[in-house]
C-alpha cells in the first residue's frame, strides 16, 4: 500500500474533492516503468487539476501531478532500469494520466528523461514544469540571438514559478535582469534572485494605441501575455524576441499592432513545456544542471507535503504562491 491525493467527484452535485487516500499497486493505470515517486511540486495546472479540474481531467477519481522525479521501481522497457533516477513534466500526465502526487506512479518510457548528474530529485521537482519551461524560453531567446552585453531582459510575473528561474537564469549567464511583479513586497526576493530592477506591473497595465514605444529590452520571457505583452512587443529593442509561456493576465495580446514585427523585426516565440521531443528535453534538463545556481534555486523552495496540497492548489489559483513548491511525498 502507498499514500496519493486522491481528487473525487461527486456525480450528483458535480463536486470534487481532494484527500490523501491509500492506494494499492493494482489501482494504478498500466504502463512500462514504475516509478517510487520522492518529490513533486505544484504549478498552475496542478490547482486546476486538486481543485475542479478545468476541463483537464477526463477521468475521476483522479491523482494529479504534472510533475515527479523519483527512482525506477520496476521497468518493461528496455531504456530503464531499478535504480535509474528520472524526471517527468508534461505529456498531460496528472491531468489526462494519474501523476505525481503519489508516493508511487506508472508511466510510459517516452515520458522520462534521466536526472543529469548535479541535479537530485528534490532540486528537479524546486524546477519542475515551470522551471523547465523558463530553461525552453532562455534557450529559445538564445537561438535567437540574445547574448549578454545585448540589454535588459525583462521578466514579466516574476515572483511566480517560471518566472523566479527564468530572472535566476538569466542573472546567472550574465543578463541585467528587470523583474515585472504586482507583488510590491517581493522586491528582496527578485534581488536575490538576480534582478537588478524591479518594475510595478501597473507601468504595463494601460493599453494603449501608439504604433511603437522607446526601444528598451534585448529580450523578454513572458508569462502574463493580455495587455502586458501587447506593451512590451512596443518596447523591444530592433531585431530581438520575447518568448511567450504563458496567460496569468488572461488569454488575449490587449493592444498589439504588427508594427513591432514588421517595423523592428521583432519575434515572439512560443514555448510549450508538454510536447516538447525528447532531444530538446534532455538539452533543457542539461542546461538546469549547468545555468540554474543551486543556491538560488534553493531560496524559491516552498516545502510541502501530501496533505497541504487542496489549500495550495487553491492559493496558486488567486496568484498567491511565491517561487517553486516542493512536495515531499514521503
Ligand atoms: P504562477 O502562478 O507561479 O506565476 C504567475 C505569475 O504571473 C504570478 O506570480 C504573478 O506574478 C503574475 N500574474 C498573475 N496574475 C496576473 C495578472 N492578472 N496580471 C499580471 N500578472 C499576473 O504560475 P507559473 O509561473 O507556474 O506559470 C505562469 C504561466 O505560464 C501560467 O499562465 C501557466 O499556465 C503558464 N505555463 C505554461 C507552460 C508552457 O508550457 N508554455 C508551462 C508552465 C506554465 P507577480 O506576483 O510577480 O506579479
């Protein structure tokens, strides 16, 4: 027997609710490797997913999870052994397949990437979903031309989870970071991280209809797109990128006009953690190991367990989580 979060629905009222239930071997859904599951974490998806489910989960009772790191159990496949240590983020699992809030998971091969040395469990899942993103976003700015000495890179939401490893990463490789945060008491933090300024999110809250702004950022990694990118694509400097992760200001681009890419060149890039091939996976996780300073990364960590994830989902939902949440699923 082992101890999951179980999320169940009530056919009747169409309610769910989340518990640490006990779980046998035989309960889990097929799949080549089994893995004892150490640490995971939480990210926005995982609130949708312990909460009411946003339309993710097709299948109750439901264990989330979209991210784990542990140690193989049991493998059929021939790329794993008893033993290995690996990671899991994305492929839906913990939305569309049971995940990683759960001391043991079964899961296909594709889905795993081994932990490259330097990187334990409990440093992988203070990553996580949000961190690997962040580590996508960095190289893709790269492929892209960006280099130190170009400017500032600017950081929207980024007390969240990608976007306190993107501002730790960037500082890391020699980047002048700006942080763009709505939470004024964050400040110390993102200076810890590596932030060399900070700016209150309300400068980029106003939509406006000018064609173009003063060319200030070598980059961007942004998580909140709505009226905050439909800004920034204004302000970017001639020939540079901004790479889009996410929606925390609300699914549309308020105000954009073509004159950044046609008049600058701009690009905006999109990045997708979930389906990401395995190649670019492994590049992603091999980078953490080198550009992601383990002390910072230590300074996001948010320490947890099984049974305080209903609350945590719920905070991470209103915008209430700071950095990265590791859940000890001992
Ligand atoms: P978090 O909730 O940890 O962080 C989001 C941050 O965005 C908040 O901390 C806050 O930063 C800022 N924010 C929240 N609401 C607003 C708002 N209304 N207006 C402006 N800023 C806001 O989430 P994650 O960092 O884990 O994820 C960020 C986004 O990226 C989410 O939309 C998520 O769904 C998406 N995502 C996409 C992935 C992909 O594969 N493309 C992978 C992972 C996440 P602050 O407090 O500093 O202002």
């Amino acid at each position: 027997m082992f101890r999951a979060l179980v999320v169940e629905k009530d056919e009747e009222s169409g309610r769910t609710s989340a518990g640490v239930k006990e779980l046998a071997l035989e309960d889990l859904p097929h799949a080549e490797v089994t893995v004892a599951v150490e640490y995971s974490t939480l990210n926005y998806k995982d609130g949708l997913c312990i909460g009411p489910g946003g339309g993710l989960v097709r299948k109750y009772p439901h264990v989330p999870g979209i991210d784990l790191a542990g140690t193989v159990e049991a493998s059929e496949d021939a790329r794993y052994r008893s033993g290995d240590r690996v990671v899991l983020t994305g492929w839906r699992v913990g939305e569309a397949h049971w995940g990683g809030y759960s001391q043991k998971a079964r899961v296909r091969a594709d889905w795993l990437v081994p932990l490259p040395e330097g990187v334990d469990t409990r440093a992988a899942m203070a990553v996580g979903t949000a961190g690997f993103t962040a580590m996508l976003a960095v190289m893709a700015l790269e492929d892209h031309g960006l280099a130190p000495g170009h400017g500032p890179v600017l950081v929207t939401g980024a007390a969240g989870g990608v976007g306190s490893v993107a501002t730790a990463i960037l500082a890391h490789l020699g980047h002048e970071v700006v942080a763009v945060t709505g939470r004024t008491g964050q400040e110390e933090y993102l200076r810890g991280l590596g932030a060399s300024r900070i700016v209150p999110r309300e400068e980029f809250a106003e939509v406006t209809k000018k064609p173009l702004e003063s060319e200030q950022w070598a980059g961007c990694v942004d998580a909140v797109a709505g009226a905050m990118l439909g800004r920034v694509l204004k302000q970017m400097k001639y020939g540079t990128s901004v790479a889009a992760i996410g929606l925390a200001g609300g699914p549309a681009i308020e105000g954009a006009l073509i004159t950044p890419f046609i008049l600058r060149g701009v690009n905006l890039l999109g990045i997708d953690s979930v389906m990401q091939p395995y190649a670019n996976r492994v590049r992603a996780w091999e980078r953490i190991a080198r550009d992601l300073p383990m002390d910072r990364l230590e300074a996001m960590i948010v320490p947890a367990t099984l049974a305080d994830l209903p609350q945590l989902g719920a905070d991470i939902l209103k915008g209430q989580v700071r950095g990265r949440v590791v859940v000890d699923v001992s």
